[in-house]
C-alpha cells in the first residue's frame, strides 16, 4: 500500500473536532512542523493535545484549538510571556492543563500503543502529582497508578520514508516519536525526505510502518544551527 500523502494539508484533513492529538519532539528537536501548521490552517478545534513541552502544543492553545495539554511542560521554562498567557487561559476557563513527569508521560504513552491499560509507578509519590490517584503500596513502598495515553491522531516527525511508511529518525530527533507512533488510531509522519522501495536497511527503521498510516515530505526543512556553523 502506498501511505504517501501529496501535501500536509491533505495528510490532515480528516481530523476532527474533539480529537486527541498527539504531537512527537523534544525541545525542538523532531517537531512536525509542517504537520502542527496545516492541521492549524485545517482549523479542527476542542483537541486535547498530548506532547513533550510547548514547541508542539503552544500554537493550539495560542489559537484557541485546543481545550486541553497533557504535557511534561505546561509552561514554558524561558519565554516568561508564554508561561503568563497559558496561566490566564487556565484561570479564564479555556484551558485544561495536566502536568506529567517526563518518564511518566513516555510511559503512559507507550502503554497505550502497547495494550496496557495502566501501571504502577514511584514517581509523583508525596507531591501534587498524586493528587486524585489511587495509591497502592508493593514492598513497603506506595505507587502512584497512573492510566496509558492514546491518541486518535499522532503527528510524527522523522528523516527519512519509503512508501509504505517505514520510518528512520535520525540522531535525538527520534526521541518521543518512536513511542507516540504506536499510540494513535491515525498517525501520520512528516519526513524530509521519500526513499525507493527498498532503499532502507531494516536494520535502521525506527518505527515500522505497520504503525504509519500517512507519509507526507516535509514542505518546509526546520533546521537548527550546530555550534561553529554560520
């Protein structure tokens, strides 16, 4: 089966109102630009979005898409204003925000692309984390339960595809990708570039395409600066 999408924009056009997205990167790294615009320009709104911090869910909060982040960063650590206009979207009612433990949020993620429906974990144990979850001690010690993610529609981003959705990612861009591609009814993956068939060493696919449903190439190549280049 050929996944491959012609645009973004037709990649995207059948999310719907209300959906759970899922948004792959890591501090910039891995973010499925291209994705997060058209899907902005596609004007779905009331989504719950599921990322790693503000690079990928910000713009749907700032327009007003999204009613709720589940994030390991539900503010942002640098940009002040940022952090300040979340705050007064939460207080005003237009916004839910649920703070995850990064590992945590990895975790419950992965279980929703493995089948997992919950699990038991020490982190958040003793904190404002724990806050309405059911606590169960093992060994003397009390865990926290904490319930997995999953999502209608993941955006991914990685380097490299063929046609039928085998992924390569490349250095730390791979980070949460890997899992979030598992853990979604659609997921569509932004890469920058389209490969032959054939062309991949097996060896190398980081997320099979038996969990890619859409390939699109990257419209625009986000790149960042590597310390001595000009």
């Amino acid at each position: 089966m050929d996944k491959v999408f012609s645009t973004p924009q037709e990649a995207v056009k059948e999310v719907r109102d209300g959906s759970v997205v899922i948004v792959g990167g890591f501090g910039g790294s891995g973010v499925p630009y291209n994705l997060i615009e058209a899907l902005l320009d596609q004007g779905a709104k009331d989504l719950t979005v599921i990322s790693n911090d503000p690079m990928e869910w910000f713009p749907f909060a700032e327009k007003g898409r999204a009613r709720k982040v589940i994030s390991g960063f539900t503010n942002h650590p640098v940009r002040a204003e940022i952090t300040e206009q979340v705050e007064k979207l939460v207080r005003a009612g237009k916004l839910e925000a649920e703070a995850v433990p990064h590992g945590t949020l990895e975790e419950r993620i992965r279980a929703g692309g493995m089948g997992i429906a919950a699990f038991y974990t020490l982190t958040g144990v003793g904190t404002p984390v724990e806050v309405g979850k059911e606590k169960r001690a093992f060994n003397g010690k009390e865990y926290l339960l904490e319930t997995a993610l999953k999502g209608d529609v993941a955006l991914v981003k990685g380097f490299q595809a063929d046609r039928f959705g085998n992924v390569v990612c490349r250095l730390a861009a791979g980070n949460r990708n890997i899992v979030m591609a598992c853990a979604a009814t659609l997921t569509i993956a932004e890469v920058e570039e389209i490969a032959p068939p054939g062309s991949i060493d097996p060896n190398r696919v980081d997320i099979p395409g038996i969990f890619v449903n859409r390939v699109v190439q990257a419209s625009k190549v986000v790149r960042w600066l590597v310390r001595g280049e000009m």
